[in-house]
C-alpha cells in the first residue's frame, strides 16, 4: 500500500495493528521489569510523543513522565549538531529512567541524551524505542532493551 503525504509517497511497512501489539507486549515487559519501583519516563519530542502516549496506557504500575527535545536533522537529513531545545525538567538522581523515542536511528542524538542523563546520576538507564534501524546506527547503545 502506498501513502502519500506533503507530495512524498511512502510504502506502508508495518500495519498499525503490529504496531499496537508490539506496544502492549512492551507495556507489559515494563511492568514485570519494573514492578515495586517507579520509573520516571522520558521522552524524546517530537516524535516519541504518540509512541509514549500510547505506551504509558499499557503501563500498570506507578510511574512518571517528562519530555525533553533535542534536535539534529534540518529537513528529513540528520546534520549531526544535537542542539537542546527543552532540557530535563526534573531531578532523576538515584531515579530508574527509561528513555522513549520513536525511532532510533544514527544513534547521534541517543548517545547525547545518554550522556546528558548519566550526568544526573540515575540509579538505571534503558531506552525503549518502537523502532531501530540497525543498518544506520553508527553508536553501540547498550541500553536499548
């Protein structure tokens, strides 16, 4: 199936069914992983702000959430300059952190976030992303789970 949007023709890749049950299946990894602690959720704007949404209703237990926004594509093209936009607005010191993006790709802007985080001296760090593309990370992110 193909889709076009702002003059740009897409192939349909995953149905929002896959989609929907891969979020619920993570929703539910999340809860038996982090059962009687209280993760504090970041996500990554813009992107992540539907995947997050739609995550945190599969999530049970107790827990918290925050955005930041970082940007490093001009267009649809990664420029490599990470450049924070809003910045953590919250102290996650001796916190379980799960970062939410939508999609990783290069692994630029994750490693910066990363490094941002660890600064703040959380108790964890993992990444939850919906989708990864493995042929285009340029970073290793043990994180990812």
């Amino acid at each position: 199936m193909r889709i076009e949007i702002d003059h740009k023709i897409f192939d349909l890749m995953l149905e929002y069914e896959q989609i929907k049950k891969r979020i619920r299946l993570i929703g539910i990894q999340l809860n038996v992983d982090y059962e009687n602690r209280i993760p504090v959720f970041i996500g990554v704007l813009n992107g992540s702000f539907v995947f997050l949404a739609d995550l945190i209703k599969e999530v049970t237990i107790s827990s918290e959430v925050t955005f930041v926004k970082v940007s490093s594509y001009k267009g649809d093209k990664s420029t490599g300059n990470i450049k924070k936009e809003i910045g953590l607005q919250m102290d996650i010191k001796d916190r379980d952190v799960i970062i939410v993006e939508d999609i990783v790709d290069t692994g630029h802007t994750l490693s910066y976030l990363l490094d941002m985080i660890y600064k703040k001296k959380p108790a964890s760090v993992n990444v939850c992303t919906l989708l990864l593309k493995p042929k285009s990370l340029k970073k290793k992110i043990d994180e990812i789970c």
